[in-house]
C-alpha cells in the first residue's frame, strides 16, 4: 500500500523528495527568477528594443521544470550550483548596465539568485539531518547470517563484534 502525501507523487518517507513547505518555497522562488529574467530581456528593460536573445538565458531554469515542481532532492543539488551564474550575471549588469530600470532588475536578480540558493541549501540540509529509516526485514537475515546488510545511499550496516580471544578456537 502506498501512503500519499500532500506532494502527491512522493511516498511517506521517500528519500527522494523534499518536505512539502520547502517545496513550495523553492519552486516560488524558481518561477520568481524565470518571471525576472524573462521580463527584463523581452518587455520592461531589454539590452535592444524589441527584445534580445539574452532571453535564453530560461532555458537552463526550464530545464530543471521537471524535478522542480516534484520537489526531487537532485534537482535542488544541481540547481543550487547554477543559480551561482544568475547571481553572477545580475552583479555583472548591476554595476555595468547604462539604463537605471536595467541595473535594478541586475540587483533583483541577485536577491532572487541569493534566495533561491539559501533555501534549497536549507532543504538539502533539513532533508540531510534528517534519519535514514531501513526495513527491519531487508536487515535481519544479513545481520544474523554475520554479513553486512546494505543500507540506502550506499551506507553500510556495522558487521557483528568480533569473537573474544576467549571463544577462538584456532591453534
């Protein structure tokens, strides 16, 4: 039987999937950043009138739609490393743009980029402190046949203490 939760296509306890609150603050701060720069290259303030190809720019934060609006956990990890270049761009065209409204939405951009990295930061820590929960039974024939009994994520079970000096019976 699989227990649904508020996100839906997650199961109770998944490793794979963030909470439900972080969920939703990230995927809010991923369509916030898209809006942004969208906005600014096509409509309020593009580098030629008209708009430019600058505009492309989405299509890495589109690329990540898939895991995002599941709240995949990998997604989060490869997302927070690229939201460094957005920052890095909106400082770029923060201090260097001629137009006032382009500088503005450059420093938008660096608060959104900011925002986006610190909360996926904090769902990938929360989800990290989090406890690994194994099956008992996926536990119980490998620790009481002295092997090690592999765990999730490559973790593996302490083996069983070794015997006394007392107990070995090797000459």
């Amino acid at each position: 039987m699989t227990l649904q939760t508020p996100q839906g296509d997650a199961r109770a306890g998944d490793f794979r999937f963030a909470a439900p609150a972080w969920r939703r603050a990230n995927l809010a701060l991923w369509l916030a950043l898209i809006t942004l720069c969208l906005g600014w290259e096509l409509w309020w303030a593009p580098l030629r009138p008209g708009g430019s190809w600058l505009a492309l720019k989405v299509l890495p934060l589109l690329a990540a739609a898939p895991g995002m609006w599941r709240g995949r956990l990998y997604t989060y990890q490869w997302m927070s490393m690229l939201v460094w270049f957005y920052l890095a761009e909106g400082v770029v065209r923060g201090l260097t743009d001629p137009q006032a409204l382009s500088r503005q939405f450059g420093w938008a951009e660096c608060v959104w980029a900011l925002a986006a990295f610190g909360t996926m930061a904090a769902t990938l820590r929360a989800h990290a402190r989090r406890p690994q929960v194994t099956p008992l039974a996926a536990q119980a024939p490998a620790a009481s046949a002295g092997l090690r009994a592999e765990m999730p994520a490559g973790r593996c079970q302490a083996a069983p203490a070794p015997m006394s000096p007392a107990a070995d019976t090797r000459p």
